[in-house]
C-alpha cells in the first residue's frame, strides 16, 4: 500500500516510520527540517560545539511508555534531567524554588509570611482533594479549572497552580481557568505532581533531540520530501491526490494528516462536515522561544535557579517562562542557557529565536477528542497529532501507533 504522511513532527515520524515497516510510505514536510518540536540549534563556545534543545526537551518512563519503547528501538541515548519550578512575581518581589525546603523559603521575608504558608497549606490541600476527586470520580471534575479552584486562596491559584499550568501548557495563566478540571488533574496525576514524593525521573535525549530525529528518519521506507508545499488535498475515485503549488499532484491509498488540526481544514479540499466540525473545535496559540544567555531574564540570585522558571509579567496575559538548559540537558559550558518563551524582554545575549504553536485545551476541545473515531479512517484519510490527548510527544505518538495498529504496524 502506498501512503502519504503529511507534517513531520513526531505525530507524523512515528507514523512513517511505523508504517514502513509494511507499506510504502512517503513524508511530506513544509518547513525545511524534521522534528517539529523537536528541534536543536548547534551552539558554539570557544572551540567547544554542542546541541541545545529549543523545543521537546523532557520525558519520563512511566508516563512516556511508548516514547520510551521507541528510543529503545532506535538505541537513542538518554540521560537523566530534571523538571524542578521556580517562581518569581516581578511585581511583589516574591521567589522561590519548588525543589527543597531551602528553595521555598530562599527569600527570608517568606518564613515571615501568612500567604507563603497559605500557599503551602493549599498546596497539600489541593493534592489530597484531587487524588481522592479522582478515585472516587467525584462530579466536581466536570467544573472547568475556575471552578474546581475556587474554594482555594488567591495565593494558591497565583503563586502556584496556575502559573505551573501554564508554564505546561504554554498558556496565559488566566486562561487556565477554562481548562476542563478532569484533564488537568489526570495529566497531574499521571505525572507524579499530586503528591510530595511522587515524582518521577525526568530524562533527555543526550546531546539533544535531533538525535531521535536523523534516527528514525533512516526507517522511513519511501521518500521525505522538505520545503514540500503541499496545497490541497482531495479524495477521489478511492484515492489520496496531494497537489502542490506548482499543480505537481500525487496519488496515494491513504493519507495521514500529522499536522494541526487548522492546516487539516486548509488543506482538505472536499472536507466532510464531521471534519469540519471535529478539527475546528482545536485551537492553537504562537509562543516565541528566545534562546539566549542574558542572565536578566531570571531572578537576581543564580542559586533561585530551577529547570522551570515562571516570571509574572505585569499584565499576566502571557506565559514568561525561562528553560535553564544548562540543568534540563546537564550543559558543561562557561556560559548558563536559556530558552525564554513569550517575553517582550529585549535579550542582550540573542542566539536565536524561534515560534511554536500550541493546542489550546477547553471543553469544547477536550469532547471534540471523544468524537475522533468518527473521522478516522474514513475517505482514506488519518488524522494524527499530540491535540488528541494532553498535547506532548507522549500523544502525538500514541495518535500515531493507534493509526499503525490498524494496519497491523504498531510499536
């Protein structure tokens, strides 16, 4: 069977590299490298060349099994980071490091403070209501985020629940509220926040993801096409047609759409009503990654440093969040790296920048999710991409290897 796979973040990698295992398959790529995400910059320090990741940075073994079991296949070599969070509101002055007792209370004035311990309290609060909300399917998990939280303290949702949730999500706090509350505590759950012990091992790809990408792309049976500027798709005559923008068409059985949702709908010429009314319900938001080495973007003190660093802009419509690529890929340079997303800050030390989107959970996302069986599969066409789960690699994947088990080419 001859297959077009289109888009080549993971979602569409793994599809080709999965279904090459039987069939013909060909990817097609409209920017000028694979990865998606998953993408390195080469950064040279005096004589010294190494990768740095701007991107897919983090994963872990047990919510990341089938990320794990394909770094295996590929023999990709991993090692050990971390996903420690540091807070830091520019406004108040106030700081700290979630990784120890002495990070939480770096800043003296915090043993002084009600609302420092308020927050811990909600904190452990928090954690005890939603394990036990998720074990007993408690109805408040219907509320959107807003309200599940709303009987905790404004320090709480400020300092530390929201800020944590956008920092993941790559979303302006305030609109975390809208987030459904079951999803957001499951993915807590699954990923060992919901308690003081329960976190896992955070690994990297070393030397950077690019590795795992040049790696899988060996095994991808047909051809990969970069800069391919396909333009529209149709289903004729029990066939796939890909048209580019030079009137090239070509002809396949099937087609998987790794790409978001909206370029789904951009390019399906004879899109299906449930398509339409499916893929329109997923949105995506721009965030701008700024790698740099300007130490100004962080808290004053280096030693306040965390994997994660949350700063509260003033006018709280933007995630400013600061990578410390230094811990999270365990750098042995002179120089700390920093990747920076969406601050208006002007970087002295600028290396590069570079824009992403991500999905943006609601409701109305999270149902339209339940209804993708209605559309997968049908008209020759696939529909793969981390927006049908918690929009990590991990389910990018996973929307890949359920496609790959129909043709019987799973992980």
């Amino acid at each position: 069977m001859k297959i077009a796979v289109i888009g080549a973040g993971i979602s569409g990698l793994a599809s080709a590299y999965l279904l090459s295992k039987k069939h013909e398959v060909d990817l097609y790529e409209k920017e000028s490298r694979l990865g998606g995400h998953a993408r390195t910059t080469i950064v040279q320090e005096d004589d010294k060349e190494f990768g740095v990741d701007t991107g897919f940075l983090v994963f872990n073994h047990e919510t990341y099994p089938l990320l794990t079991k394909l770094f295996k296949q590929l023999g990709v070599k991993i090692e050990n980071s971390d996903m420690s969070f540091g807070f830091w509101d520019k406004k108040t002055n106030v700081a700290y490091n979630g990784d120890s007792l002495s990070g939480l209370f770096f800043q003296k004035k915090n043993i002084f403070s009600y609302n420092h311990y308020k927050m811990i309290m909600d904190i452990l609060k928090f954690n005890k209501k939603a394990n036990k909300d998720l074990e007993i399917n408690h109805e408040d998990l219907n509320k959107n985020l807003g309200e599940y939280l709303s009987i905790f303290s404004d320090v709480f949702k400020q300092r530390y629940i929201l800020p944590m949730g956008a920092a993941i999500w790559s979303t302006p706090d305030t609109k975390m509220n809208d987030f459904p509350a079951r999803t957001f505590l499951q993915f807590f759950k699954n990923h060992g926040l919901l308690g003081v012990g329960t976190h896992h091992q955070w690994l990297t790809v070393s030397n950077g993801s690019i590795n795992y990408v040049k790696r899988i792309s060996e095994y991808i049976s047909g051809k990969i096409v970069i800069d391919s500027n396909i333009v529209k798709v149709k289903r004729e005559n029990n066939k796939v047609v890909l048209e580019n923008s030079v009137n090239d068409t070509f002809f396949y059985d099937k087609v998987i759409f790794a790409c978001h949702a909206p370029q789904v709908l951009e390019l399906l010429e004879d899109a299906s009503d449930d398509e339409k009314e499916i893929l329109s319900c997923f949105l995506y938001k721009q965030n701008k990654a700024v790698l740099h080495t300007d130490k100004n973007a962080l808290y004053p003190d280096k030693k306040i440093y965390a994997a994660w660093n949350y700063t509260n802009n003033k006018d709280r419509t933007s995630v400013s969040l600061s990578y410390w690529i230094n811990r999270l890929q365990n750098l042995k340079t002179k120089k700390d790296y920093f990747v920076t997303l969406n601050e208006d800050y002007k970087f002295q030390d600028y290396i590069e920048e570079v824009s992403y989107e991500h999905p943006q959970f609601d409701r109305k996302a999270i149902q339209a999710q339940e209804k993708r069986d209605l559309i997968n599969g049908k008209n020759n066409s696939y529909f793969a991409g981390a927006y049908w789960r918690y929009g990590f690699h991990e389910d990018g994947l996973y929307s890949a290897n359920t496609i790959a088990k129909e043709f019987g080419c799973e992980l």
